[in-house]
C-alpha cells in the first residue's frame, strides 16, 4: 500500500523544451523491443505447435493421441498439459527474469537491459531454429522468455523517462504497437510457413524470431541512457547533458532539478498498483484459431479470421497514440472495459444458443460472422485500453528509486497471467464451456470498478511529480506522509544552494 512520498515543492506543471527528433527517434528505436515480445505471441498457442511435422519430431506421444481423439464436443478440445507446459515455459522464464532485470536496469541503466534482452532472445531464435529435439527447444525458449523478461522491465521506463510529459502517452504505446505488429507479422509467417511442404516450415517460424531480436540489439547500441537513469547513477553532467540534447533547449534547470530532487528524495515509497490482467485477451491472441474451429469455421478461415484480429489489434492500438494524452488514461481504460464486456457477454450468449451445455452444434454462416465481428471489437477495445495502458501507467507513476522494481513487478504479475491462461485455456474452455466468457467479463468488471475508483489521471503530469497526484487522491492521499514533503522541501533548497555556489 501507499507508503511515505514527498511532494516536489518546487515544480509544477510541463517544463519548457520541445518533442525534438532526437527524442522521437530514439523512442521509435527502443519501442522496437516490444517486436519480440509480439513475435512470441504471434507463433505461440495454438500455431508452431499445431504443426503436425513439428509434434511428430518433437512430441510423437501427443501427436499419436491427437489423431486418435474422436470428440464432438466442442469445448472439450484434445489437450496436453506437456504441450502447453513447453509454451508457457516462456512466460516463466520471463517471470523470473524481469526481477533480474530490476536491479541490472537500476544499476547499469535502461539501455544495457534492453542490450541484454536483444542478445538473449536472438541465441533463443537460433537455438530454436536449429532444434533436434525437445532440450535445445525448451533451452531457446527460456532464453527467449529471458529476452522478453529484460525487454518488457527495460523498455517501457525508458520511453516514459525520454518523453516529455505531455507526449509520454503517444511515446510509450509505441512499445504495445510494436508488441502488435509482432503479433500480427507472425501470424503471417506462420500461415506462409504452415503451407511449405516438407515439413520443416517451423523452423522458419521459429528461427525468425531473430529478425526482431535483431533490430532491438543493433538498435540499443546506439541509444543513450535516459537522464533519469544517469542521475540515479551519479553521473550528473552527463544527464545534464542529455537533458538539454532530448529537450531541445537549454533551460533544462526546473526539470534536472526536480529529477536531482526525486533521485535524492524517492526511498522506498510503495505505491499501489497490480496490474492483473485477466481480460481475457490471450485467450484471443493464442488461441483464435482454435476459437474459430470450435465455431464451425475451416482450417484456412479459422487462420484468416485470426488475421482479421491481429490487424485490428495494431491498427486499434493506433487510437490509444492519439488519444492517451488527449482524453487521458482513465477514459480510454472505462470506455474499453465496458467495450470488452458488453462484448464478451453477446459472445459467451451466442456461443451458449448454438452449443448450449453439450457443446455439440453447428453455427450458421450469420452468426459466426457476428461472433467474429464482435471479437474484433473486443480487441479493439482491449487495444486501446489495458493493453497499451498496462505499460504506460506502471511505468510513469513510480518514484525513480523503485521505479524499475515496479516495474519488474508489473512485468511478472504480466507474464504470469500470460502463463496462467495459456496453461489453463483449454480445459477452462471445457469445464466453463461458453461461461468462459462470462467469467473473464466479470474480471473486466472487478479491473473497470478498481480504475473507477482507484487510478488517478495522470496525462500529462511530469514524471517525477507523480506523488503530488497521488497525495489529492481520494484513497491513496490519506496514505500518504505530510513529513516527507517536509524533507522534500529540504532537499530541494538544498539542491538549489549548491546550484547556486557551484554557479
Ligand atoms: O495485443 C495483445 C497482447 O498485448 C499484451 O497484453 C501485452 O501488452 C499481451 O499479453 C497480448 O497478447
């Protein structure tokens, strides 16, 4: 819970500078860390391991009983937990490593965790790429999952830290769009590589990965540090430096202060935030096509209608780079949990009328297009809600000192719902049959009600200034301490007479 904060006595509101080139390039390149983190998405599920020559090599057992499952009950689809376990082995992996990357990313900066991410990842694309059996698959997954674990604690701090205030929304949901482009250019892949003869198409799935892997490792070399991250390692010139360099100007004074201030200052304060994320949306992401099977569609449908998804994925995420610094996060966050429920309730009631308990049923042409329809306006408003937002605002509403262990946390409790739901889907599919939608609506619920009363707005508030918003919360403000400010206070004039005796 809330613990003690200070109030930067000092700022208030945007400082001067401009959105330079600089900034935005910069930002362009780092945000290309999401690619990776799509990619894996994009294969995962129910697609590379959906290959009959990939199961025969790797897992010959699973696919000598996929073939022999002879049920016609649709929500009780033939399931391996040994299957699922080696995907998920991922998610894991990431798990574990975004608390690692916590302290390399305090310690050695944003940009030598985004390095270390890249080069990770891109050993796991080749190691999977190349595999012989199911040891180098499940050692290139980890590695890969280890990538994903540094990339997503790295990557969004540093684009929340390089943007000015009032541009940090657009800036840092460049990584959820990367993340969805990833998504979608995958699923293309892998329709190409399901169709190459021979066998081996996943390989190319598999080892393709390494294409992002590489954009983001080359990319890192040539990104500087943020100057957060410089004055929070002591090397205060150089994020003078850099403050004036990513602003465009050279009255930086307020702001290097206020960051001096809240490196000083920002110790130990928690402050509350669990990003739980149980939309549903992986359900989706993983496995349509398996959903579009289950409702009647062909093999080739089932895999466009994916497509169709994936694309109004990247272009709806699209809405939330314009929007989340003009409406704010808290519109986009209510009006997209109400847009995924009402949603997921016509959904889970359609698929009730054509299946109804038994799960045996045949949809009409009419209704399936409703269904499809519906499921890209749930993405929709997935896209432009928690989905870019569950990056944003953990990253921009930490003090500096814990900012990357919240957002290691933020990661994890991220890939362990990722985890969870690629573990569970099938046979929570089974057991909830069409009520599988009603329980992740009533998630939506329970996350739309906490944002209602819980998050404040925080569009356009400099970063290090988030604790003034915090303390005029209805909730959080009684949390947090008045004597803090006091020593805020302190340490500001104190920073201000040695500006001064320096000068
Ligand atoms: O675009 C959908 C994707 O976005 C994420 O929420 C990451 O931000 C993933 O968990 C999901 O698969």
């Amino acid at each position: 819970m809330a613990g003690g904060a200070f109030v930067n006595p000092v700022g208030g509101g945007d400082y001067p500078g401009k959105l330079t080139g600089f900034v935005l390039l910069t930002c362009l390149v780092a945000a290309t860390g999401g690619l990776i983190f799509g990619y894996d998405i994009g294969i995962s599920g129910e697609r590379v391991t959906s290959m009959d020559s990939f199961l025969e090599k790797f897992f010959p057992s699973v696919y000598r009983k996929e073939k022999m499952d002879t049920s016609t009950n649709q929500y009780c689809k033939f399931d391996s937990p040994l299957l699922t376990a080696f995907t998920s082995s991922l998610y894991l992996a990431a798990l574990v490593a975004s608390f690692f990357a916590s302290t390399v990313t305090r310690v050695f900066g944003r940009k030598i965790s985004m390095l270390f991410g890249g080069v990770t990842f891109l050993a796991g694309a080749a190691i999977n790429g190349a595999a012989k059996d199911v040891a180098m698959l499940i050692i290139g997954r980890i590695l890969l999952g280890v990538g994903v674990g540094f990339a997503n604690q790295s990557v969004p701090l540093y684009l929340s830290e390089m943007a000015p205030a009032r541009y940090r929304g657009t800036l840092n949901i460049g990584f959820q769009l990367m993340i969805t482009i990833g998504i979608f250019v995958a699923n293309l892949v892998n329709y190409g590589t399901s169709k190459i003869s021979g066998g081996w198409g996943w390989r190319i799935s598999l080892a393709g990965a390494a294409v992002p892997a590489l954009i983001i490792t080359v990319g890192s070399l040539f990104l500087p540090d943020t100057p957060n991250s410089l004055i929070e390692r002591g090397r205060d010139e150089e994020a003078r430096d850099m403050l004036r360099k990513v602003r465009g100007t050279t009255d930086i004074d307020a702001e290097y202060q206020d960051l001096v201030v809240a490196s000083v200052q920002s110790r130990s304060v928690q402050h509350p935030w669990a990003n739980i994320q149980l939309t549903g949306i992986n359900v989706i992401m993983f496995y349509a096509p398996v959903l579009f099977k289950t409702i009647g569609f062909g093999d080739n449908a089932s895999l466009i209608s994916a497509v169709i998804t994936g694309l109004v994925n990247v272009f709806a995420t699209l809405v939330s780079v314009y929007y989340a610094d003009r409406a704010g996060r808290r519109k986009l966050f209510l009006e997209g949990g109400t847009q995924m429920l009402i949603c997921q309730i016509l959904v889970g009631t359609l698929i009730w009328k054509v299946f109804g308990i038994s799960g045996v049923g045949k949809v009409d042409k009419g209704t399936a297009i409703v269904i499809v329809f519906l499921i890209c306006v749930y993405v929709s408003g997935f896209a432009w809600s928690w989905g870019p937002l569950g990056w944003l605002v953990p990253s921009e509403i930490f003090p500096l000192e814990i900012r990357s262990a919240g957002q290691s946390i933020n990661v994890s409790v991220n890939m362990f719902f990722t985890f969870v739901i690629a573990q569970v889907f099938l046979t929570l599919l089974c057991h909830l049959k069409f009520g599988l939608f009603y329980f992740f609506g009533g998630w939506v619920i329970v996350m739309t009600t906490f944002i209602y009363f819980f998050l404040p707005e925080t569009k356009n508030v400099p970063i290090e200034e988030m604790t003034r918003v915090w303390k005029k919360h209805w909730f959080w403000g009684k949390y947090i301490d008045d004597s803090a400010t006091a020593a805020a206070a302190a340490t500001a004039a104190d920073v201000e007479l040695k500006k001064t005796t320096q000068v």
